[in-house]
C-alpha cells in the first residue's frame, strides 16, 4: 500500500522533551502534494521540532503524523520516503561530491558502478559535474548546499524537509539559491518543507505560509494572505511591513468602527473580517507601511481617507525604491511609512518636521 | 634593482598601516622586538636541556672496542651494537624486545578498541558518566610503582602467576586507557553528530553508519590514540616493575642492565629503542598525512 503521494496532514502533534511543557503543542495542519511549505517562526518556536518529527528524527509525544495516506509515526526516514537537508548540510567530510551523494543508494547495497552513475545523474541536475571529485571542504557554501540537496534527492524521497537551508550564505548568495530551490521543487515534483525565520525568504518561495508562535500554529495561508491579511498583531508585527495600532471601540455605525487612541483623534476602521465589535471592545489593527501617505498640515488629505494622525518624523532611512520615515503617530508602538522614493523626494522631510499620517479607511484591517 | 623591487612592497605596506600596528605585525620581517630573542633563546636552552643528555648516549654508543661509559670518545664503530645482540652477558636483549613490542601491540589494540567505544559512550550523557569519568582520571593519576605493587600482589593473593601478558598486561592498560580515552574526547569534541544522523536519514543502519562515517571521519584521531598507546606501553617502567613476572620487558631490561653491565653496550641499546620509538611515530604521522592526501584525491579513479 506505497502511495507515490506527498501530502502530509499533521493531526494533534505535540511534542515534549521534558514531560511538562509542549515545545510542539497540538498542530493540526494539511499540506497539499507537491506544496512549497514555509514554517515560520522566531526560534524555540518549534518549527525545527515539527520538521524533524515529520523527517523521522524525533517521535512525537500524541498525536499522528501522515504522508500519502499512511500513519508514518515510529517509522525510519526511508521507510517514510522523506529526506532531509540539514541546517549546516551535513555533508560527510571525508567523501568526495559523487560519494557523498551516492551514500544513500551505497548504503542499499548498489553496486559501485551502478551507484556512481546515478549520482553522476543528479550531480548533473544540480550543475556540479565539474566538482564532482571535490571534498565538501573544498566547495563554496552555495556548491555545498547544491551537493545537500542532490544527497537528499537522490533517495527519491516524496517530501524533502529543509531546516534553515539557506542561513549559512551571504544575502547574494540567498537570492540566487531560493531560486534554486523553487527551481529544484518544481523539476522533482514533491513536497518541500522548508524551515526557516526569514519573513522574505518564506512570502518569496512558499506556496503555504505557516508562523508559528510557542509550539502552536498562528496562521497559515498563502502567503499574500499572511503577509496582507494577518489574523492578529502577533503575526502581523512578524511578518512585518505593517503598523499596528490598538485603542478602544468608541462608536460602531454600519460597516465602521471608529478606534479611539490614547493620544490621537478618532480612527475609522471598516468592519470586515470582525463582525462582532462593540463600543468600549479593546481592538488591535492593521496598517500596512506601504498604504501610509504623508501629508504636511493643513493640506487636504487624499481622497478615501478619513483618518489622519499628527506626527514627528523621528528618523529617515533610504531604501532605493522607497523611502522609510518613522515616525512617533502612536505613543507605544512603532509607526513607520514607506513613501515611494519619487514621492518623497518631490517634497522631502526632515527629521522632526510635523506631518499627517493618513491612509484609505478602507485600508485599515481589524486583527483578532 | 631585484632588491628595489622587493623592498617595495614593505615600504608601501609601512606606510599605510599606524605604528602603532607596525609594531604587533613586524615578526614577518626584519626588525623582531626584543621579546623574540628572549624567548628563542629559551626555547633553545630546553631543547638542549631535553636532548642534550640523550645526544650523550647515542654518540658514546658508536665508539669501537676501547670504548667506555664517559667522554671522551674512544674511536668510531657499530662495534656495541653487534656485542648488544650476540653476546648473552648483556642479558636477554632480544626476548625483551620481543615481549616489549608484542606487549605494545596488544595494549594498542586493546586502547584503540576500549577508547573508540568509550568515545561512542560518551557522546551522550549517562547515569554515572561523571563517575565513570573521575575513576578513570583516578586510576592516571594513581601511583604507578604503588598500582604495580598492588596489581603484584593481587596476582600472588589470587594465586596467579605474574607474567607480561596478564598482570602487566592489566598494569599498562590502567595507564594508556584513560589517556586513551581523554584523546578520544578531543577527537570526539570535533565530530559534528548531525552526520550521523544525516547517515541515517539515507538510510544507513546503525553499524554502517559507525563503518561509512565515525570511523573513517575520526580515523587521524584512531591512529594517535594507537601511538599514544604503543609508546605509553613500550617504554612504561612503574606499573611492569612487580608486574611483569619472570621475563623482563625492555625498560625493565635496561634498567637491570644499569646495574650491571658497564660497557657501552648499555647505550647501544639506547639508541635501538630510540630509533624504534622513532620509527613508530614516524609510521603514525605518515599514516595520518596519508589518510588525509587520500581524502584529498582517492576518488578520481
């Protein structure tokens, strides 16, 4: 009863080492054949311990763990047909590129030259030929993590399960091997799993986002959803590029609220994802740094926003494309705008001139 | 012209850098501070202090048959070295040297065997490990004529022969296991565990693990745990003495010599067993640098 399928489902997973507290506690979740997977989390969330549960290194405490169809809770990684790529690779030092990467069919008795020809294969697929008699120390960081990853393939595994894979290479070098992985995911056609805490790494390469906070699944979506639509503050502060902003519920006509904040006027906010507010509810939202435009006083707000806060610039960072002013808007948190770069700069601020900061009310998303 | 050229460089190099980091840098070149020649000529005064008596026997042990236990030098020739090995007044030079070098052998085999296990033990923590670990610094640090003494008369209570291959056998190895295993440790500290679990991941069992991956990685690592163990054995004194029974080891041979040979004879020995030892280590060495060119090219074939 093999299926070929590397749909996994996790279903009440709790992991702990110590017998008192859950460092995996209770995930349910379903990933669909074929899916790029991103778990997503600070570290100590337990996003490693639910890779290496799935990979077969570590048994969960309750709960089931299926691929394909079957139970694999207290199975070996290859009876699971999955494979890992280790945060720091792994690689054995004392096997040339080819021998590291046959290792999984030598280990099944192939013969030699049966072994080296299939690994040639693969070595061609991750475009390492010319390496191929190397030592791993002998490679660069992308080259081995190339090396990594035929080693993992080469077992025709139905889920390739990725702990940090790309945390040891420069920023350069990152851009160019995510790409390499989408590229690798797409050709082999299976399931990817892929742990990491880099929000850009996650949204760029995952087809379903998963953050994690202390054990438990905060939201998992597409990653425009996560990234555009956070469910609360939490997932919203880690993926970044949002503000977010809390106050009391002051009044509630039709499809708005207004938010009353400490030290600012009224906020509109409109009543989409949360039917139930009422007036005096303490309320987290939204806003995205990029939905903020900048107005100085006394101008006319652009059209579709109601809301706009009096601030100081605090400080003003170059990005190239745009241009990061943070701000003082709200007394406890952060509140930063990215003004495009030809829009700031056809009327730039300094550090402590006064202006409005507005956005479109209907920009504004209520958290949970 | 040529030294034009090559002073460039520096000149340039002065520049750009403050004097202040001249200073920390100049060893490369020329102008070494005080402090080196200080300390060079201390490091010379205990290469001497450490070689100087041992240069005295190999030399005096080439004089010819006029030679005597003092300088000056009587002559030149092998003329003590033949005498050491054909004539029996010397004592069992030959037997000795063989038991010695058969002794080493075993409690090499016995030390890497003990060690690599202990090492394997030892990567995770256990019920009693710190325990396990203080009673084997213990018995390092234990007496070594007193351990032999008790080993002796152990054997003697039990009614046991005394002989080289069990009780000082046993003696030995409370010597060379627990510097055995301290090496080990070192070796281990570098071993990354993830590429065990990388082998099993691949599928590896646990046995090909340890034959595919521990061991070829920590192979330098086996091989100066045997050196450690053959030298410790082969020139070890304290725990033979009471041990060794009837037939004498080597040193226990040479020590016995000393009191009653008293021709240069005594010192050609010295220089056999030290150009064994030196053999031995040398053949160690090289297998380490070999086992490392071959990591660096076996796999074109």
């Amino acid at each position: 009863m093999k299926s070929d399928r590397g749909d996994i489902e996790l279903a009440g997973v709790c992991k702990s080492f110590d017998g008192v507290t859950n460092v995996v506690d209770g995930v349910n979740l379903k990933i669909a054949d074929g899916a790029y997977c991103c778990f997503i989390g600070p570290s100590g969330c337990g996003k490693t311990t639910i890779l290496r549960m799935i990979a077969g290194h570590e048994d969960p405490s309750a709960g089931e763990i299926v691929i394909g169809g079957q139970n694999v809770v207290g199975l070996a990684p290859v009876q699971r047909r999955t494979a890992m790529m280790f945060q720091s690779y792994a690689l054995f030092p004392h096997l040339s590129v080819r021998e590291n990467i046959a290792f999984a069919l030598r280990v099944r008795g192939l013969s030699k030259a049966d072994r080296l020809r299939a690994a040639d294969v693969m070595i061609e697929k991750v475009r390492l030929t010319q390496f191929a008699d190397r030592l791993p120390a002998q490679l660069s960081g992308g080259q081995q993590q190339r090396v990594a990853l035929a080693r993992a393939a080469i077992t025709e595994p139905r889920v390739l399960l990725l702990d940090e894979p790309l945390s040891a290479l420069d920023e350069q070098l990152r851009v160019q091997m995510r790409q390499e992985l989408r590229r690798m995911q797409q050709e082999l056609g299976i399931t990817f799993i892929h742990v990491t805490h880099t929000q850009l790494e996650a949204i760029a390469l995952a087809d379903l986002v998963v953050v994690m906070e202390q054990g438990k699944i905060k939201q998992a979506g597409a990653a425009r959803d996560v990234y555009a639509h956070p469910h609360d503050r939490y997932v919203a502060e880690f993926m970044g590029g949002q503000n977010v902003l809390s106050g009391r519920v002051e009044k509630v006509n039709g499809s708005c609220f207004t938010l009353a904040q400490a030290a600012s006027s009224g906020i509109e906010v409109p009543l989409q994802t949360r039917p139930s507010v009422s007036v005096g509810d303490q309320v987290d939202i939204a806003v995205r740094r990029d939905d903020v435009a900048l107005v100085r006083p006394g101008r006319e707000l652009p059209p579709g926003c109601t809301t706009s806060l009096p601030s100081r610039v605090l400080a003003i960072e170059y990005q190239g494309y745009f241009v990061k002013v943070m701000l003082d808007t709200v007394p406890d948190d952060a509140f930063v705008a990215y003004v495009p770069e030809k829009t700031f700069f056809a009327d730039p601020f300094t550090v402590g001139d006064v202006v409005m900061a507005t956005w479109a009310t209907g920009s504004a998303l209520p958290l949970a | 012209m040529s030294a034009v050229l090559a002073d460039m460089p520096k000149t340039e190099a002065t520049k750009t850098v403050a004097p202040a980091t001249t200073k920390a840098i100049a060893p490369s070149r020329g102008e070494r501070p005080r402090t080196f020649y200080v300390l060079a000529t201390l490091f010379a005064l205990y290469v001497l202090a450490l070689y100087g008596p041992m240069f005295c026997i190999y030399i005096l042990s080439f004089q010819d048959i006029r030679g005597g236990l003092v300088f000056p030098m009587k002559g030149t020739s092998l003329h003590w070295f033949v005498d050491l090995f054909t004539q029996v007044r010397t004592g069992d030079v030959k037997g000795s040297f063989d038991r010695s070098i058969k002794l080493a052998v075993i409690v090499t085999v016995i030390t890497v065997v003990v060690s690599f296990l202990a090492g394997l033990g030892f990567r995770k923590r256990f019920r009693g490990d710190t325990v396990v670990f203080y009673m084997m610094i213990g018995s390092l640090v234990a007496p070594g004529l007193v351990l032999g003494l008790g080993t002796g008369l152990l054997f003697q209570a039990l009614g046991l022969n005394a002989s080289w291959y069990t009780s000082a056998l046993g003696a030995q190895l409370s010597w060379t296991l627990p510097f055995g295993v301290l090496v080990m440790f070192a070796v281990m500290s570098r071993f990354n565990h993830v590429w065990e679990e990388a082998a099993y991941d691949l599928g590896a069992s646990r046995w090909q693990s340890i034959r595919l991956v521990i061991i070829p990685v920590l192979a330098p690592g086996l091989v100066a745990v045997a050196l450690f163990g053959f030298t410790l054995s082969y020139d070890e004194f304290a725990r033979s003495l009471q041990t060794a029974g009837s037939l004498n080891t080597l040193p226990l041979e040479i020590w016995s010599m000393t009191l009653n040979v008293t021709s240069p004879s005594l010192y050609a020995l010295g220089t056999v067993t030290t150009i064994v030892s030196f053999i031995v280590i040398g053949a160690s060495l090289g297998s380490i640098v070999l086992i490392q060119n071959k990591r660096g090219s076996s796999t074109k074939g």
